[in-house]
C-alpha cells in the first residue's frame, strides 16, 4: 500500500512537472499562467489524433507523434500572450486569463459536439488508440508511467540550457532587469517571445504525458489548475530547474495527503490551496521587502556620499 501510495505520488508530480519548468525556465520574464489552458489545448490536440483512423498506420511512434503534436500546438498558441506583451506592450497576466477560458469553452463546444461518446453517461471523447498510451513504469495501479524518466531528462536538458548557454543567460538577465538588458543590446522582445513558445512547448509535453499516462480518453471539463501548480513549485524550486522535481514531489505530496484527510479524518481537501496562498504571499512579501531594502540600501548610501561630501569641503575650508 506505501509503495502504491508513492507511486501515486510522483505519478501526480510528474503532471506538474512540464508547467513548473516552463514557469522556472521561460517564466521568470512573464509572470503567466497559461500552462493550464496550453494543457487543455493540447488535450485536445491528443484526442482529434488518437481518434482518428489514420493514427493505426503509425503503430508504436503514435505517443511520440501525439505529444509533439500537443506541445507544437501549445508552442503556437504561446504565440498570442507572447506578441502581445512584446510589440504592443499589453498585460501577459490578463491575455492569458482569458486565453484560458476562451481555449476551454472551445474544448467544451467540440466535446458536446464532434468528439463526443454518445454511448458514455458522461461527455468524454472515444477511447484512445491502444498503440497510444505510454508504457507504465511501475503496473500497480498508480498510473505511473514512463513520463517520470522524461521529466527527469527534461529538468537535465532544462539546466544546460538554461545555464550553460548563451539563449540562457539572456533569458535569465531579461527575466532580472528588463532595462539593463535592452541597454545592453540584448533582443529583449524576441527573446520574450521565444521564451513564451518554448515555455509552452514544456507545459504542452507534460500535458501530453499526463494524458496519455493516465487516461484512456479525455473527460477534462474545468480547467485543472495545474497552472498555478506549476508557478508555486517554480518558486518553491527557487527558479533553478535541478530543484523543480523535489518541490513537484513536495507538492504532490501534501496533494495526496490532504485527499487522504479528508476522507479519513474530515480535514477539508481545500487546505492545499491555502498552502499554496501562503506560499504566493512569501513569494510576494520576499518582492516587496527586496525593493523595500533596495531603497533603504540606495538611502543610506545617498546620506553616506553627502556626509563625505560635507566632509571634504570642511578640509577644503579649512585649508584655505
């Protein structure tokens, strides 16, 4: 029962993932939560492919086929926010708010419509190909699949290249000071752009992982938050991708474990969000402090150069 319970778990960890690297890696720039739309978009994406007859003729490459078809489309639709906040200077915040809602209702129209099982007592899609699902890594139940081992070569990958490279260090020098790094002569709006769609291209992957990995058919009709997720453990992490799968682990964990007391012990299963407002409200007080004590920093040094000031011209004067 432990083993099956950890299992679940990282299984839970791993959906967070793919929002929580696009939140640490190409996140910092925009302050955006369009991970849970982007997931929904390509949750879709995977239905019309694995629906349809044509994806028998791709046989064991159909996962592989469908998650980058997710994330593309993702990616793409990044494209949006991402323009907007660049050229046009507009909010990337409410742009993807309502990119959220506008991408959901669709999804609602084409599953009450088109992609519907009429024989289901719910409004879900047909059932998946058989060839689509990805393989599980551990066959207890959990759900854990093969995605654990991706996202993990993802935060690698993530690293490098966030890291140990030179599109990395302009992401993480515009994601600190916008101006200094226009200054600079770095391409602040193409980089904020091709920040946007690379971060959708990880929100889109862990999205195709976790509905492959873990369902046989899509049954999404709210958006499942996994957004916010995401953002809470980018800061949990630090904003280092090498710390992003023990704060995905964290969070899954008191995930799982406030499920568990409300079943069990009639602790409300809402006490998740509030740990994760608290975390936001740390988030935030850090910021606030940080720009407090700059201006502290900024003030004394001010009172310290005139006092240096008054100083000299004291000597001077009294020279002469």
């Amino acid at each position: 029962m432990k083993k099956m319970m950890f299992a679940l778990v990282l299984a839970l960890a791993v959906s967070v993932c793919g929002a929580a690297l696009a939140a640490v890696n190409f996140g910092r720039i925009l302050l955006f939560e369009p991970q849970t739309g982007a997931a929904v978009a390509l949750a879709v994406s995977l239905s019309l492919l694995v629906t349809v007859m044509v994806s028998k003729c791709l046989g064991g490459l159909l996962p592989i086929a469908a998650v980058l078809l997710g994330g593309i489309s993702v990616g793409i639709m990044m494209l949006i926010p991402a323009v907007l906040k660049a050229k046009l200077g507009v909010s990337e915040m409410v742009n993807s708010l309502m990119l959220n809602y506008a991408v959901m209702y669709f999804i609602k129209y084409l599953l009450n419509t088109h992609l519907a099982d009429k024989t289901k007592g719910q409004i879900m899609t047909y059932e998946f190909q058989p060839n689509a699902a990805i393989p599980q890594l551990v066959d207890n139940g959990s759900k854990l699949s093969w995605g654990f081992v991706v996202a993990l070569v993802a935060v690698v990958l993530c690293s490098l290249f966030m890291y140990r490279t030179r599109w990395g260090y302009a992401t993480r020098m515009i994601g600190i000071n916008q101006q200094f790094s226009k200054y600079s002569g770095m391409n602040v709006a193409g980089i904020i752009i091709l920040s946007q769609v690379l971060g959708g291209l990880l929100a889109g992957f862990g999205g195709g992982i976790e509905m492959l990995g873990r369902y046989t058919s899509f049954n999404w009709s709210a958006l499942p938050g996994y957004g916010w997720t995401g953002i809470t453990v980018a800061i949990l992490a630090g904003n280092n991708p090498i710390y992003v799968p023990l704060a995905a682990f964290f969070i899954s964990y008191l995930n799982k474990g406030c499920s568990l007391m409300s079943t069990y012990s009639g602790v409300p299963s809402q006490l998740i969000d509030i740990l994760q407002a608290v975390i936001f409200l740390f988030f935030a007080a850090k910021q606030f402090l940080a720009r407090y004590r700059q201006r502290l920093v900024v003030k004394s040094t001010e009172e310290e150069l005139k006092l240096a000031a008054a100083a000299a011209a004291a000597e001077e004067g009294g020279a002469k």
